[in-house]
C-alpha cells in the first residue's frame, strides 16, 4: 500500500524545491539579522542617551559643588533630578522629579509618567562640606521610538524582501530548467524505430549544454547498440539456417532417393552439420555471457601454460607447424576458461589462413602481457583490420565453410580480452601474413 502511494503521488518540481528551499534560508537570515539589528540598535541609541545623562550629571555636580542644592532645583525639564543624603532621602529635587528616591546603581532605569528614562549618580560635595549623592536622568522616548519604527519597517521589510526574492528564483529556475524540460519531452518522444532523433544542444556551454550533449551521445550509443543487435539477429538467423537447410535438403533428398543417397551418407551430412551448429550456439551463449556478465570468475592464471596446451593441441592436429619457442612465463588474472577459449581461437584461426608456419610468442612488457600470434598466410588488408573483430565477419580470402568457420572466432577473442582489461590488434606478421597482438594486465605479486 505504501509503494502504490509513493507511485502515485504527485512528483515535486524541482522549481518549487528550490523556491521553497532559498525562501526559507533567506527568511531566517534577515529575520536573525533583523533581530541582531534591533538589539544592536537598542543599545546604540541607549548608550548615546546614558552619556548624554553623564555629560548633564558632570555639569550639574559642578553646579552643586559651587552653588549648592538649588542648582538641582533650578534644573530644567526633561530631566529629572535628585539630591540625596548618604541613607537616600530627598535633599533637593527638580520640579519634573517624582518625590521618591531614584536609584542611584549604574545603568538603572525608571519608569516616570509612563516614559523610561535612563539614571546615572555620582557623589558631590555641597558647599558647606556634605557629602550628597546626586542622580540625573534623561528619557529613552526618542530611542523607544526609533527602535519602534526601525522595528515596523523590518516587520514589513523581510517578508517583502523574501517574496521578491522568491519571484526571482521562481523566474531564474524556470528559466534554467526550461531547456531540461524540452530535452525531457524530445527524449521521451524517441523510440526504437527513431532512435537517430538528437536533442538540440544550446550551446551555451554551461550544465545543460553538457546534459544535452550527453544526451545525444546515449542516444548515439543505443542508436549504435541497436543497429549491432539487429545486425546479430540476422546475421546469427542467417548462420543457423544454412545448417538446417543443409540437413533438411539431404533429408529430403534421402527420402526421395534412397537409392542415391545411402543412410551412412546422410548421418555423416547431419553430424557435421550439427557439430556446426553446436559450435555456433555456444559461440552465440559464450558472447552473451561475455556481454552480460563479463569474466565469471576471478584467479591467477598462468597464461603461458594455456599457449602451450593449445599450441601443442594445434601442432598435432594440422599439418601447419605452430612455434611456441618463443612463449615466457606470464601471470594474469581471470577466468581461465575464457582465457583458454579466447587463446584457442586465435591459434586456430593463424592455423586456418597460414601456408606453412605459426609463431606465437608471450613476453612481459611493463604492466602488460603481450601475446602475439603470426601465421605466414595473405595477411588481412588495413581496411579491414578492425572489421575483422566484427561479429559473423568472414573476409573474402576465408568464405569457404571449411575455413572460414562462423564469423564469431575473433569477435569472442575481442570480447573476452576487453572483458579481462586488454586490448587486441592487427598487424603485419614478419613473414608477411597476419599478426595478432593481445595485450593483458600482467598480476604481480
């Protein structure tokens, strides 16, 4: 039920998702600096207005000191004022001042007709020698205000801030994602029957230019799968078919004519051309599995030991002399099996188009095993040197059925090398045939 649900909701836009997401972040950021700032503004203002009470309380303790009691009284308004004997009763007060003591701590603050006021004290002495205490202070109105108005613009301010700002991402995201949606809709129009449809790249060289020239590089890729696998199908449809035509119109013609076509004769007809076909359905499984899963196992093999059981295989069996004089120790790491296969048919292959001789050598060269088989036959002609690791490719000097086999021999080679991290080449043999080079990762200890 849970999976059903997540199939069918509604994805979200990744226009919104990004909308939301910088809405958010910019909206606790000006709603901390806004905050930061009304606090650091409050306490501007309420510094600037405890040392304006300071320069007053100065100027008015030099009074005091010099005229005694009346000069707090005399004090004008706006500001309070209190002279105090040292156990805090009144001496003398300004007429705005309230008949209570004011505190005389630093930094006090005192509500007075509604109005905060911030209060500073020192000592003095009045003129006749008694020591007092006087307390000055001056109103916060001015700053509660503009701490009230700073603190109604911010209020209307960030939200304002954090809805332009949302229009833009809104307009910037869409419009950058609006090339990734016309690449959606003209990826999801190709099919297999119009897979040579491209993308319009913009070429404006950012992330959706390099997406959309990715995208046109697996569609190239599928393109190229594509044509390779209906090549496959009817190449391997054609290969398996001769076989079976074969066996059926001896089939037919032993029916017809018994006479003619004795039962021994017939037998020997299907068994080769069952063999044949065996040969190519496990050609055909054994390039599946390569591409499918690659090398089913993984292990050291002694690579040299592999040349000389199927250069010896070779040797006795064709009347071609296969030299593998030239073969040194090497160790990859791999699936033996696939190894084996792989190294069989390049050695049966130089056999098949060879005049007299094969040479095969193995050397370590730095990193890499180098496994090279020549044969002393026409050779293959550039053109067709990469061709020839194509599959159900046989060139025309090999056609023959007897020769030419099933086109799948070096295709499996190549298949099984790249499988194991190598590479394979053609070239000119020395004796001017053919010379195959395969290279391995060598295992070192």
């Amino acid at each position: 039920m849970a999976d059903r649900s997540r199939r069918v909701r509604r994805p979200r836009s990744i226009r919104a998702r990004a909308t939301g997401g910088a809405a958010v972040v910019v909206l606790v950021a000006l709603v901390i600096g806004a905050v930061a700032f009304v606090g650091v503004l409050r306490g501007s203002l309420s510094d600037g207005v405890r040392s304006s009470a300071e320069q007053t309380l100065d100027g008015l303790s030099a009074r005091v000191e010099t005229d005694g009691a009346a000069a707090v009284e005399a004090e004008g308004d706006d500001v309070l004022a209190q002279l105090q004997d040292g156990t805090g009763r009144v001496l003398a007060r300004a007429e705005d001042s309230p008949d209570a003591a004011l505190s005389g701590a630093e930094e006090s603050r005192y509500r007075h007709d509604g109005e905060r006021w911030s209060l500073v004290s020192d000592d003095v002495e009045l003129p006749d020698g008694t020591e007092s205490v006087l307390v000055v202070g001056l109103p916060l109105e001015d700053a509660d205000a503009a701490v009230r108005t700073v603190s109604v613009l911010l209020v209307v301010a960030v939200p304002v801030v954090v809805a332009l700002m949302s229009l833009v991402t809104w307009f910037v995201v869409g419009r950058a994602l609006r090339p990734v949606d016309r690449m959606r809709r003209e990826v999801d129009d190709v099919e297999g029957a119009n897979l040579h449809a491209r993308v319009a790249e913009p070429g404006s060289g950012d992330e959706v230019d390099r997406l959309a020239a990715t995208m046109n590089r697996m569609l190239a890729r599928l393109e190229a799968s594509q044509e390779a696998q209906q090549r496959f199908v009817s190449d391997a449809s054609h290969e398996l078919r001769s076989p079976l035509a074969t066996i059926r119109q001896h089939a037919e013609v032993a029916r017809a004519h018994p006479d003619v076509t004795g039962t021994a004769e017939l037998a020997a007809v299907v068994l080769d051309e069952g063999a044949r076909l065996q040969d190519l359905v496990e050609s055909l499984l054994l390039l599946t599995r390569v591409d499918e899963r690659g090398r089913t196992r993984d292990r050291a093999v002694d690579l040299d030991d592999l040349v000389f059981a199927e250069g010896s295989r070779s040797a006795g069996a064709e009347a071609v002399r296969v030299d593998v004089s030239g073969v040194a120790p090497a160790r990859v790491g791999g699936d033996d099996r696939l190894l084996a296969r792989a190294v069989r048919n390049l050695v049966d292959n130089a056999v098949r188009h060879a005049a007299s001789t094969v040479t095969v050598t193995l050397v370590g060269t730095g990193d890499d095993a180098v496994l090279t088989v020549d044969d002393d036959g026409q050779g293959i002609l550039e053109q067709d040197r990469q061709r020839v690791f194509d599959r159900f490719v046989r060139l025309d000097e090999g056609r023959a059925r007897d020769a030419g086999g099933s086109g799948l021999g070096l295709a499996i080679v190549d298949a099984v090398v790249r499988a194991h991290g190598g590479s394979t080449a053609v070239s000119t043999a020395p004796a001017g045939g053919a010379r195959f080079t395969v290279r391995l990762p060598l295992l070192h200890d």
